[in-house]
C-alpha cells in the first residue's frame, strides 16, 4: 500500500478565463490577414516548432510552403482571397499518415495571432502520444456569462448522456453557459452539481456523446517526474495539447490535495483534463502559479471520485 502524505500550505492562484472564440482541423480556412504576413508568421511557426521550411510560388497567386522533421511533415497553401485576407489549405502527416482532426495546432495558431494570444502553440505533434489525441474530441470550451462579465474555461465529457465536468471558480452568479463542443457547435449548459471547495462542477447539456473520459482505468496515484499531457482551451484555442510533468508532492489547501506540475497553463485551461501517457485521466488543470505560465496546480482524481460520488447539489451556492 502506498502512503501519500500532503503538505498543507497557502497557495495563490490565477484563476484561468479567456475571450470566446474556437478552432478545428481538416478544411480549408479564410484569415483577415495579407498573403505575404501569412506568409512569414507561419513560416517562422514552422522553423521555431523545428521543421525545415521551404516556399514557393505556385503560379496561381498563392504561395506554397513545406516543411520537415523527422517524423512530420507539412504542406500549406496560402490563396490570396482579398487584398486584407488569405485562404489558408493545410495537409499534416505524422509517420506518413494524417493525424486526423485531432490536430488543430495550425488553426489554433493563427486564431491565437489574430486574437493577440499569448499561448504558444507547436507545430509539432510528435511527442504526444495517440491516446492522448484521441481524447481531444472529449473536451469543450465553456463560457460563463455573469453581471461582471465573461468567463471562459474548459470542460470534459464524462458521460455520454451529456454530462460535462469544469472547475467551478468561474460560476459564482452566473446569468448563462455556452458549450462549444469540439467540432464547434455551440449548446447551452445548465449547473446540476458543485462544489466550490474541492473547485468541481457538473454541467448538463441536452445532447448525447459517441464518446467520454473515462473515470477508471487506473488505481495507482501520479508519480513525481511523470509525463502527463493537459487538452484545453488556452485562452479559447480549443483542442490545444501542453505537455508537462508533476515536480512537487502533493499538497493541501483547505483540506484538498493538489499536485505541482510543470506544464504550460494560461487563461482558460482551467478545467483542462489531464492524462497520463495512456490517455488515462489523472487530474484537471485548476489553475497557475500567480507570475508564471510554466507552473499549474492539478486536482487530483481522487477528488473527483470525491465529487462524483457526494449527493448531488443543484444549486450553486459557496458553502
């Protein structure tokens, strides 16, 4: 049996809320951006993600651009659409096959320049494992509509009746939930569950899932030094992947563990799940260390159990 001993101490924290917005893969998109700045802003994308870029012409009034690596590959096609705006055509592989719409690092990219996004996005897919790809259709964008203003953070489907789990930070005193599902169509949620203690919530849409994040799957705890993988929506780019790994023992703040992570966690991750490198769920971004973006707090998924199985709460009031 393992022991797990968890440290109290106060922990200060920048709860995570973006703008709306939303991005997906495997069509063609048009950008309020001129060919030639599209150009080079997804050239350099390119060469700093590591790939080897090349450009040419193609005659047509559009600029073709390839790139490598050793394991990926891009082709992009720029159609000049007006004097202000640019047709953006992508084909990506990975080991010579496509990564299929789980890859949105392209769309997510340009939609975070144009909304001045300071969440960095890679071109590169090839260190996150496939089971981790393939829950990126499981997570949603929310937005919390309250009297202050606009809230947006992220969600899991974990059930496929129509059940989404999110952090609970963001609805105090809500008017209004949007649920943008993955493949960007936008439902309205309803709270059934919450707890603002252990920073957890229940939100209920009318629609019913092909698929979920499994609760079970594994028993043993997360390991210091462990790979783990975060999905969100970073500050509105849905579907975007952060790799990072658990660098502290677990602590408390008022009586609830959280684990210390180094991963990337901007406004929005927030209710990001977390996966270990089997796509098995281990956690949910809760937040950021106040000052950086390279340091998360997780909450554990004991404390979900936790949650899941308390009696069900339907309003939401702070205790």
């Amino acid at each position: 049996m393992t022991i797990v001993r968890y440290w109290p101490i106060a922990l200060f924290f920048v709860f995570l809320m973006a703008a709306p917005g939303s991005a997906a893969h495997g069509e063609s998109r048009v950008f309020a951006l001129t060919r030639a700045e599209m150009t080079e802003i997804v050239s350099t994308w390119l060469k700093d993600s590591g790939f080897t870029v090349s450009s040419k012409g193609d005659g047509d009034n559009a600029v073709e651009i390839s790139a490598t690596s050793q394991t990926e590959a891009w082709h992009i096609r720029l159609q000049h659409y007006s004097p202000l705006a640019t047709r953006v055509e992508a084909t990506h592989t990975r080991n010579g096959a496509p990564p299929g719409n789980h890859d949105q690092s392209l769309w997510n990219f340009l939609s975070g320049y144009l909304n001045g996004s300071s969440a960095q996005v890679s071109a590169s897919s090839g260190t996150v494992p496939a089971d981790v790809l393939r829950q990126v259709e499981n997570v949603v964008c929310l937005d919390a509509q309250a009297a202050s203003g606009t809230y947006q953070f992220s969600g899991f489907v974990v059930d496929t009746s129509g059940l989404i789990l999110s952090t609970a930070h963001n609805l105090l005193e809500i008017e209004e939930i949007r649920v943008t599902l993955f493949d960007g169509t936008p439902l309205p949620g309803r709270i059934i569950k919450i707890d603002f203690g252990r920073d957890l919530a229940l939100i209920d849409v009318e629609m019913s899932f092909g698929s979920k994040v499994h609760l079970n799957g594994r028993d043993r705890v997360a390991g210091m030094g462990e790979r783990i993988y975060s999905v969100g929506c970073p500050e509105n780019l849905g579907g975007t992947i952060y790799s990072g790994f658990i660098n502290g023992p677990p602590r408390l703040l008022d009586e609830n563990p959280l684990w210390q992570a180094s991963m990337k966690v901007y406004p929005g991750s927030s209710g990001s799940p977390v996966f270990d490198e089997q796509g098995n769920l281990v956690a949910v971004v809760k937040g950021r260390h106040r000052g950086t973006d390279s340091m998360g707090f997780l909450i554990p998924k004991e404390t979900i159990f936790a949650f899941i199985q308390d009696p069900l709460r339907k309003t939401p009031h702070r205790d």
